[in-house]
C-alpha cells in the first residue's frame, strides 16, 4: 500500500503573508522539491545575501511552512527542510487574505512560469529536443468531476516525488511542474 504523503494546507492569513514574497516562494519552491539547504546554499539559489536568506526562511519557520533539520558535519550552519512533503494554498486561505494579497501571491507563481516559459522558448530556438511542454484547454466539469481531476493528477505528480539535487536516477534534470486549474469565464448562451 502507498504511503499517505503529507500536505501543509495553508488555510490562514497569517501563513499566507508569509508566503507572499518573491524570495520565499523561490525557498519554498526548492524545500518543498525535497532539498534541504543551508541558509549560505539557498542564498545562492535566491540570490540574496545569507543573512537576508537566514531572516527568509526563519519567517517561514515562524509560520511553520519550513523546520531546521538535523546538523550535519561540523554544525556550524544548520539545514533547512519543508515542514511537509507539499504545500497548498485551500480557497479558505484565499478568502482569508483578500483579493490583493492572494492575487499577490498567485502573481508570483505567474512569474515563475513566465520564466520557465522564457526558458522553454529559449531552448526550441536552441534546437534542444526534449523542451517541455505548455497546453491549454478547457473542459466542462462537475464540482466534483474537478476534485477527482485535480486528486487523480496530484497522484500521477507524486510518482516522482522524493527526488532531490542529490537523491535522483541517473541522468534526471529538474523540471518545474506547473499546474493551474482556473475557473473559465461565464460564457453567454446555453
């Protein structure tokens, strides 16, 4: 039988705030692919200095979307890891925080397809073969028909979870994986 993975499910205005920077969502984004990062090593990642990275993920600590793991070689700097195995944000959460600090929240996710997209362009121009992909389409669901879609698709994604910078098969890269699933505009007619 599988095992049952671990959700934070972000539900409140407090821990929403506390995602709602660019730096963060950048920290979190890498935590929560299973990487467990020293403050000196996320910044170079976020690319901000380690003690601005250090204030970062302790802000995130606070909210509980990140824990310290256990030291390793001399202790010095202890690592970072995700409190859980995923992270999301419930309606309840976007309720709670209003529409301009979810939509700043969401933006920022945006952005970060914005620049895969860049860079997705920037291979095909560069003759690369294996690119990604980006679709869009739209079906008509029930409530439910989109629980079960949104449940079905989290299970096939976490088939290759527990991959990290230095646990991975061989020859595997990173790939970000962006799923939206957006209520359409009402459309006028039947």
């Amino acid at each position: 039988m599988a095992r049952r993975r671990t959700e934070l499910r972000i539900s409140d205005l407090r821990t929403l705030r506390a995602l709602a920077h660019p730096a963060r969502q950048r920290l979190i984004t890498e935590l929560f692919s299973g990487e467990v990062l020293t403050a000196t090593e996320a910044a170079g990642i976020v690319g901000l200095t380690p003690s601005a990275t250090s204030y970062h993920l302790r802000a995130l600590e606070k909210a509980g979307i990140v824990v310290r793991s256990e030291a390793a070689g001399d202790a010095r700097e202890r690592p970072w890891r995700a409190a859980a195995e995923s992270i999301s944000v419930v309606p309840e959460g976007h309720r709670a925080a209003g529409p301009e600090l979810s939509e700043e929240y969401l933006l920022g996710l945006v952005a970060d397809l914005q620049e895969g997209l860049t860079r997705q362009a920037r291979a095909i121009a560069a003759g690369e073969d294996e690119v990604g992909t980006a679709s869009r389409g739209r079906r008509w669901l029930t409530d439910a028909e989109a629980r079960e879609l949104r449940e079905r698709l989290r299970e096939i994604y976490d088939e290759y979870a527990g991959r990290n910078r230095s646990d991975h098969p061989q020859g595997a890269r990173p790939w970000d994986i962006h799923l939206f699933m957006l209520p359409a505009r009402e459309l006028p007619g039947p």
